[in-house]
C-alpha cells in the first residue's frame, strides 16, 4: 500500500500510467463535462474552496475531480463503497497532486478512516454518493459544518436519507438533490445501471441472458433500466414490487409481476434495485433451485441477505473472480456476483462515460450555484434543494450539441401560447 500521510492513501503508485490511460478514454467521451472547464477554468470560480467527495474513484469520476482542480479547487476524495474503486485511477489521481484514500477492497474501518481523513481538514463544499460523507460530517465532526457552505448528493438512497434527516430539522447545511435532475436520474439511472449492470454480471458469470428468467427487484429508474436491457438481450423479465404504481408500470411495459415469494422459485437470475434491506433473504434461497445466480445493483449492500444465505450454507468458494459458489443441503448451488456489492461497479467499471457526462456535468453545476450563492450573500436553507430547471436544460442542449442533433425552439407566438389561460378552443 502506497501512503504519504496527508496526501494519499493508494493501492500502489506504480498503476498510474495505466490509470492516467483510462482517464484520457473517460476525458474523450465526455464532452460536456470538458466545455464546462473550458468555460470555467480561467475564471477559477473555486479558487478559495475546498471540495471534498465521497464517490466511486472511476475513470469517469477522475474527470470530474480534475475538472473542479483545473477551476481552482482544492480537491479531497474517497471511495463511496469498498468494492468500487479502481486502484489505476486512485494512483494516477495521487500523482497528479489530488488528496486521495481509496482502494479496492477496504474494510469497514478502512473506508471509515479514508472519509475521515477528508474531513478533518475542514471542507467548504461536500459532494456524495450514498451521503455516506454528509452522515460522517453530523457525526463525527458536527464542529466544521459551520464552515461547509453546501454539498450535493448522487444517488436515490442518498436523497431519500437526506430528506428524512432535512424533515427533521438535523441536516446543518443546505444540499443539492444531483440524483433528481433530468439529465441524471433519466440517463443515469435507467441507461448506465441497464447497461453496467448488465455488463458486471457478464464480466462475473460469462452466462447466457436469452432464454433466462431474469427477476429483477424494484422497477424505478434503476430497475427500468436493469429490465430492459435483460429483456433485450433476449430474458424473460419478472419484477418484484411493494408499490402499485410501479408494478402496474412494469405490467404494461410486458413485464410479468409476482411477489419474490413466488419468483424465487422460478428465477435463474436475481438482480435487486431497490434501497432496501432483506430483499432477497433465507426463505427465498432456500427456494431457488440450483445454479441460481444472485446479484445487487443498489448502492448498499443490505439488499441480499447473505448472513441468512451463510447459515443455510455449509460450504462457500470464490468459483472465479466476482463470483461466489455457496453449496447448501442436497448440493444445491447459489452464486452470488460480487458479494452483494454494487455489481456494475465491483464487477464492471460503472456506468459508461457518455452518461457519466451528463451526471458529473450536474455535480459540478451544483457547485458553482452554491459558491455563487455563498458570494452574493444569499442565503440557503438548510434543506435537499433541486437545481434550477435551467442547469438541467443546458446540459441537455450542450449534450445534445456535442453529439451534431438539433432541435426545434418555439415562436415567439408559441412560448406566449404555452401560457395563455385565455385561450379556450
């Protein structure tokens, strides 16, 4: 383990001109995210700030970082799960100069420590995936959010967290919801997990996806994805839901809806994107017949429970890299894809760049509207805020841009139209 204290923490120094390679393909496909440091980077609107994140250490995040760097920025980072950092990217980020404590494989304490080494020298803005840092600032250093002006948040569950903790009254500074904009939660969240996911579990098992019953739990965005890019590949999709709305969704989208119960049974491939604990839990291992295979692609890994899984085990082994054999009563044989972790990031690389574009691209506007704010003495609430409609639209038309489509704007008599109450038939 390569270390200067105070720097970094890294797998090894050595990886990082394999590292800066991946980050250079990551740089070419994200466009958007490179017009906002052409446009930003002589202005340096970050010159004073530190900016502290808790993110997966992708290629793709890597672009980021040095995008809020080149624009003045004193940067610090960790990981935002134990299993998602590329140990390339950390070590071409540590040579470049960025603070940075992450590698692959972390324990509980390791990942702990690295986000504390982040914040013990008092950030002035928070970026999250999971708001595992924002929870590390409440309650472990509730001293130095009187010097944070805001922060930004990734993901649903992060959000939904957030929410609860803004409702009541614990959040101390104000944070923007990144995960509810358009151009994330619709391009992220349904195309990167459907694709990534797809690709974690490929890169895991090497199996056949036509033909399967591919049960996939939760059908928000994420879930959405994850099915269509099964039934795409040929799968017969079953989902699983505790809300009307989404399951009836699901049904009219040609999907076949029953409780897990149920699916367990007839499953061969089990994917949950949910947010929530024990989705997947003894009784329902116990149903599945051999050769299932298991897998999460929720940010945490409480989904499957594998605590249950383990005790009606009596033997377990890493059948290849990513994949874990456990052999129960009778022979039967359950595989589990990347311990219950994040699969498209333990077992893949995340999402693919062109969609982190747009993602990272919202994280850093995020950042700008909170320094601007903090400069022309507004002031925030100290609650999950959406970012302005506009942001989300010139994303979209710089996307759009980037990739030669254009569209059509309104007439003047038209924009007037689109509001006219007095206008009957």
């Amino acid at each position: 383990m390569d270390h200067v204290e105070g720097q970094y923490k890294v797998k090894d120094l050595g990886l990082a001109d394999s590292g800066r390679m991946r980050i250079e393909w990551a740089e070419s496909r994200m466009p958007v995210l490179a017009a906002l440091r052409a446009a930003w980077a002589k202005k340096k609107p970050f010159r004073t700030y530190k900016i502290t994140g808790c993110l997966h250490v992708t290629k793709e995040t890597a672009v980021l970082i040095e995008t809020f760097a080149a624009c003045g920025a004193k940067v610090a980072w960790s990981g935002c799960n134990p299993l998602s950092t590329n140990d390339e990217v950390a070590a071409a980020l540590a040579r470049s100069g960025i603070e940075i404590y992450a590698w692959y494989g972390q324990n509980v304490s390791d990942f702990y420590w690295s986000i504390d080494r982040t914040i013990d020298k008092a950030p002035h803005l928070t970026l999250d995936d999971g708001a595992d840092l924002i929870f590390t600032v409440h309650k472990r250093f509730p001293h130095l959010a009187k010097h944070i002006i805001g922060g930004s948040e990734e993901t649903t569950t992060g959000v939904q967290r957030l929410r609860a903790m803004a409702e009541a009254g614990k959040l101390l500074y104000p944070v923007y919801a990144v995960n509810d904009t358009e151009t994330k939660w619709d391009f992220d969240n349904v195309y990167g997990t459907g694709q990534s996911t797809l690709d974690g579990i490929l890169r895991a098992s090497s199996v056949l996806i036509a033909g399967k019953h591919v049960v996939v739990a939760g059908y928000g965005h994420c879930g959405r994805g994850v099915a269509l890019r099964a039934k795409g590949l040929g799968a017969n999709v079953i989902i699983t839901e505790v809300r009307p709305a989404a399951a009836l969704k699901a049904t009219l989208d040609g999907m076949r809806v029953m409780p897990m119960d149920d699916a367990a049974r007839i499953g061969d491939l089990f994917i949950t994107a949910t947010g929530m604990k024990d989705v997947i839990r003894g009784r329902h291992f116990e149903a599945m017949k051999s050769g299932a295979i298991v897998c999460n692609t929720g940010h945490y890994d409480v989904e499957l429970n594998l605590e249950e899984l383990s005790a009606l085990a009596h033997s377990s082994r890493t059948i290849r890299p990513d994949n874990r054999e456990y052999t129960l009563s009778g022979g039967k044989k359950l595989f589990v894809l990347a311990d219950g972790r994040l699969v498209n990031l333990a077992a893949a690389e995340g999402h693919p760049s062109e969609v982190m574009d747009m993602s990272f691209a919202n994280q850093f506007m995020a950042h700008l509207c909170l320094v601007h704010a903090h400069e022309h003495g507004e002031i925030l609430p100290n609650t999950v805020m959406d970012l302005p409609e506009d942001v989300d639209g010139e994303i979209a038309r710089l996307k759009l841009e980037t990739m030669g489509i254009k569209i059509d704007t309104l007439t003047p008599e038209q924009a007037a139209y689109a509001t006219d109450y007095s206008a009957g038939t």
